[in-house]
C-alpha cells in the first residue's frame, strides 16, 4: 500500500516495502506459515503446531525491532534530486505524541485564562511554541520516521517536552518585564494596605505572594528557552540520523547529493543556539532589553525552520523528499479534534453554573443550545470543505503551516464562547443586587436617610427570596446596615454607605457561586478595600462602588470586545485554507469560499458596536450605559448573533447553487 509514486507505508509489525517477485514469494509463504500457526479454534487444534522451533523463530524474526532503519528504497519512478521513501505507520507514537500535546494545551488553557487583549498576545504566543514542537515533529515524521528503537526513544523524549512546557504556563505573560505596569502594581498594593493595614497578620503572607508572582515569570521564560532549546536538539539528532542512512546508502560522504538535509540540519543548529542563547540571556534579573531580545530569540528560528522546509523540497536542494499530503491531513483533522475538545471542555464546564443560577430560565436554555450550536456548526465548516485527490508538496507544507493561523482563531473563539456564557450568567446574577439597592435607596428616600429598613418592605418585590437564594440572608444584612444608621446621629449617610457595602458583598457571593471570584489583581484588592473598611471612611461612597461594580462588569465582559474579531477570523482563515489547499473547480467551491470571506468580515465588521467602550458601564441608577458591546454581552446576545452568523454559512453556498441549477 502507498501513499503515492514516493511514499510507501511500513507498518509496524509486518513491514510492507518494495520487493522483488522471489522474495515477495519467500515472504507470502513466511506470512502463510505464521498465519496458520496462530489462528486457533475452540473446537479443534490448529492446523500447524506453533511449538514448532521452525515455526517460532519466524514469529521472533518478524517481531524483531531494530535499533535503526533505513527510510530509503530504491524504485524505478525516483526522479533525479529527490529520495524515495518507505515511512513506518506507527499509529500508538502519532497518538502518544498528541495526547502529549493536548497535556501542554489544557494547562495552557488553564493557566493562562483569556480576558483581555495581552492574554490574548500571552496565550497565542505560547501556543505557537507548542504547536511548532508538534508540527516540526510531524513534518519529520510524515518522511523518514521508522519502527525503531531510536524513534520510539524519541517519541517519549517528546513526550517530555510536551510535560516541561505544560509546567510553564501558569500565569505565563509574554510582556511581562516590557510592558509598564508599575501604576497597576502600586494601586494594588494601596488598595491592600487600605484593606489590611500594614501590621495584619495578612501582610507577610501577601508579601511574599507578591514575590512569587514577580519571579515566576522569570522562572517561566527560563524554563520554555531550555525546553525549546532540547526539542530542537532531539529534532536535530533524528535528521542527523536520516543524514547518516541517506550517506550510507550513496556509500560515500557527497554533501552536494544531500544538501536537503544540510538545510534541515543548519536550521536546527541555528535554533537550538537562539533558544540557548535566550536563556543566557533571561538570567535571574533579566532588564527590558533582555526581555526584548529574548521575543527576537524566541520566534525568529520559528521562521527560519519554516524557510528551511521550503528550501529543503526546492529544486535547489538534492536528496529532496516530498511530503506525503495524506499523512498531513491526517495529523492536522487529529490536532483540530483535540483542540476542538479543549474548547469543548471548557464550554460545558460553564452549564453547571448557569443551571445554578437562580435567574436559570428559557433564556439560560437558550444561551446553552446556542453553545452547543455554535461548537458543532465550527466541527461541521472544518470537515465541510472539499478535499482534492492530490495536492503536491509545497501545498501540502504551506496548508500545514498556515493551520496556525486558523487554530489561533478557533481557540480564542472557543475561549470567547466560554467567556461569553460566563457574562451572560453574570449580568443575570447582578440584577439582584442592582435591584436591591435601587429598592433600598427608594425607600431611604421616602423613609429618610436614618430610619431603619424593614423585611417587610422587601417582600412585595420579592427581593427577600432572591437575596436568599444566592446565600445571602436579608436579615443579616439590614441590621448591619441599620447598625450604622444610629451609630453616631449627626452622620445618618454612614447607613447608606454600610449599604453599599452590603450591596458589594452580595456582588461577592454571585462571583464565588459563578467561580468567577479573582484570585489576584486590581480587582481584588478593590473588592477588598471597599467590603473590609468601615462605612465611616471616605474611600466607601457612591464613585468608588460604581468603579468596583464598572470593573466586575468589565473584566469579565472584556471578551465581546475581541470575540468577533476571533470568530469572523475562522471564517476568513477556513476560506484561505480552501484556496491554498487548491483552486475551486466548481461554483459551489467559489461560492463556498466567497461566501466565507464575506460573511468572515462582515463578523470582523461587528467590532464597531465597541465604541465608546471605555466610558462608564453603569448609569446613576445601575443600568448599563455607554457602548452597546456591554449590553449586548450582559444581555447574553453576543453569542446568538455569532451562531446565527454561522448557520447562515453553513447552508448559504448550498442554497446559491441549487438557486443557480434552478435557472440554468
């Protein structure tokens, strides 16, 4: 069985390879006898006795593993320049190799939660790095990989690789020690010492958090240089060793007849010494300039790899071997699978919160199935697109890379959708205390400012169930707040200000139930500041509690303002892939394409609705304001736009070609 004129499969155990009749014939009956030998019934004996020592040393000769193989054959159809190759399929390494990655992927994902913009930049980047260790492996393995013990020890090296860098992605930031985020660190620790005090028995406790959170990125860029750098090296040892088989089998050392291999094995050198070089770099105190520097380490021997490809199956190279466009499709369906169920995962992880919600409803059936909608309409575009029978090498190469571009959009939308289920639950949730406080503050208006509040005024609104409902006991909070409303006579707004606080503590409860509470940042320690003072101080007024509440909003909502952009992009780059992967031959391919490109940018186009971002998110009576993204995103409507978006696509080129049928 081949792949094609170059490639010929060697499965693992038999190998198949080009024969001549006689020992084509040899091996038949070798094949024959050891057939009959295994193949037993539980009625009757088998027909050959496999204690036989003729019999068992033919079954040890074929399961034999050698320490290395020759990937070369010889075949009449080699044109001049290139190798013909005979690959093992080994289909446990290419699984053990991507579920490798898929560890590193779900920890990047944990670890490195995508909100805003820079998480974005922190997320892809490192994903890049991850996924050039898989497709430079796959490059290699598509070619000259064997049934070994040298690949097989090279796989679980792999393996290795995939495990360090899954240990670096906690909190990983790629601007980190570039971008200036000193005014953000120094209102951190205010807030905190607002919150605290310096002399809490808290502050040796944050004080080293603080520290840990100032080295680990050091450590983690450390940690990434040396592990790229051993990847590079293990590549590098697998091309020498199909450079050493290549030489052997011209029986003399002619570097022009190899130069193939001679630009794979130069790129490599090339980028374990940049990884090397990065680490060196980085040290212990890096400054902004290392920092810098290290980006330029990092990714340019990405590049020059990529170019190294390119060169390698140019007629300007000899020893050339083409890439097997089967072998690739297959491993890049696998990788969008896996990351695929990535997303998956962490979408449905967020149905248990909107089920527990207490706003939980049609609306919250409808932002599941919207989901859901949304994940397999993704699954079905991919597998959608025509395949053609054939592609050459430098398609097969150029469509394999530029499936980089089209992962990075599928899993920030992914993100995005998980995201945007989150807010949606969460603007649900805080209507509960929006619409406590505007009750509190219109029967303060129409009681006065220091007359008690009563459980009893809430019932007709029905505000007592729902505060209880998310574990917050009326009672409990309006005698806290009615506490400070006769603490001292002459400051009646003290009352009002403990409600603000009572208001912020039940903003605190919806984010724990909806495990949206932040562990770090400016946002805690705003939280903190304002729910842990006393009401008598000036830091707790109506301002500050608008930009702690603005801030929960935003910071979790921040997604919708990059969400179609990332979902517009899937379309655009499945469109582009179509292109390179070939030309369309029909109308239904150019309309399948055109249509993906319009659509894909009329999506982009939606960015628009972010105007006015940045203003101020609540009005004066807690309603959303400003840009429209905020409702949209709150209101949960920024999902059902995009799975709509999607729909349309999918039956859109369809439907033009039945219409255009129709006519003709």
């Amino acid at each position: 069985m081949c792949y094609s004129v170059k490639f010929f499969i060697r499965s693992s155990c038999p190998t198949t390879t080009l024969l001549s009749q006689g020992e084509r014939r040899r091996k038949m009956q070798s094949d024959n006898l050891v057939n009959r030998a295994s193949r037993s019934s539980f009625f009757r004996e088998s027909a050959v006795d496999d204690s036989d020592p003729l019999v068992q040393q033919r079954i040890r000769k074929e399961s034999l593993v050698p320490i290395t193989r020759s990937p070369f054959t010889d075949t009449a159809e080699t044109k001049p320049g290139e190798l013909t190759v005979s690959v093992s399929e080994v289909p446990w390494s290419d699984l053990l190799l991507e579920i490798a990655m898929t560890t590193a992927f779900a920890s990047l994902t944990d670890g490195t939660p995508i909100l805003e913009a820079a998480n974005v930049t922190s997320y892809l980047s490192f994903f890049a790095l991850v996924w050039w260790v898989w497709a430079s492996q796959v490059a290699y393995n598509v070619r000259f990989r064997q049934s070994d013990w040298l690949h097989r020890l090279f796989i679980f090296f792999q393996v290795f690789v995939f495990c360090a860098l899954a240990a670096f992605t906690n909190s990983f930031d790629v601007t980190n020690g570039i971008s200036d985020n000193s005014s953000e660190d120094k209102q951190v620790s205010n807030l905190e010492t607002i919150a605290i005090g310096d002399q809490d028995i808290s502050r040796p406790f944050l004080d080293v958090q603080n520290y840990r959170d100032e080295r680990l990125p050091t450590l983690n860029m450390r940690g990434i240089s040396m592990t790229m750098a051993f990847s590079r090296m293990l590549l590098l040892s697998q091309y020498l060793i199909a450079f050493y088989h290549a030489t052997r089998r011209d029986g003399r050392l002619q570097f022009s007849r190899q130069s193939a291999f001679l630009v794979h094995i130069g790129s490599l050198i090339i980028s374990s010494l940049c990884y090397f070089i990065a680490f060196a770099v980085i040290g212990k105190v890096p400054s902004k300039s290392d920092e810098i520097a290290k980006l330029f380490l990092w990714y340019i021997p990405i590049f020059i790899e990529v170019a190294a490809h390119y060169i390698a199956i140019s007629r300007l190279c000899n020893g050339r071997v083409p890439y097997n466009s089967q072998a690739i499709f297959a491993r890049s369906s696998t990788v969008f699978v896996i990351i695929l169920g990535g997303g998956l995962d962490k979408i449905t992880n967020g149905f248990q919160y909107i089920i527990g919600n207490i706003t939980f409803g049609t609306q919250s059936i409808g932002l599941i199935c919207c989901g859901v909608v949304t994940f397999l309409l993704l699954f079905t575009l991919y597998f959608g697109t025509p395949e053609p029978d054939r592609v050459g090498s430098r398609r097969s190469i150029s469509l394999f890379f530029f499936q980089f571009v089209y992962l990075a959009s599928i899993i920030v939308t992914l993100q995005g959708i998980a995201a945007m289920l989150q807010v949606g639950n969460l603007g649900n949730a805080l209507e509960v205390p929006f619409d406590f406080l505007r009750e509190s503050q219109f029967l303060m208006h129409i009681k006065g400012l220091g007359v008690p509040l009563n459980e009893s005024d809430y019932v007709q609104s029905g505000l007592d169930v729902r505060l209880e409902k998310q574990g917050v006991p009326l009672r409990t909070m309006l005698d806290f707040v009615n506490s400070w409303m006769v603490y001292d006579p002459e400051y009646p707004e003290w009352g009002y200000n403990a409600l603000l606080q009572m208001d912020i503590y039940v903003v605190e409860m919806i984010l724990t139930n909806l495990n949206n509470y932040p562990d770090t940042g400016l946002l805690l320690a705003k939280l903190d500041a304002f729910y842990n003072q006393n009401p008598n101080v000036t830091y707790v007024n109506n301002a500050t509690f608008n930009d702690v509440v603005g801030l929960v909003i935003s910071s979790n909502a921040t997604p919708a303002l990059w969400f179609f952009a990332a979902g517009g992009a899937v379309l655009v780059t499945l469109a582009l892939m179509g292109l390179i992967r070939r030309i369309p031959g029909d109308r239904y391919e150019w309309g399948q394409t055109i249509s993906r490109l319009v659509m894909g940018s009329a999506i982009i186009a939606l960015i628009a609705i972010d105007v006015h971002a940045s203003n101020d998110v609540l009005t004066d009576d807690f309603h959303y304001e400003g840009s429209r993204i905020w409702y949209l995103a709150t209101h949960s409507w920024v999902l059902p736009i995009y799975a709509l978006a999607l729909l349309i696509e999918q039956f859109l080129p369809s439907g033009i070609c039945k219409n255009q049928n129709q006519r003709s």
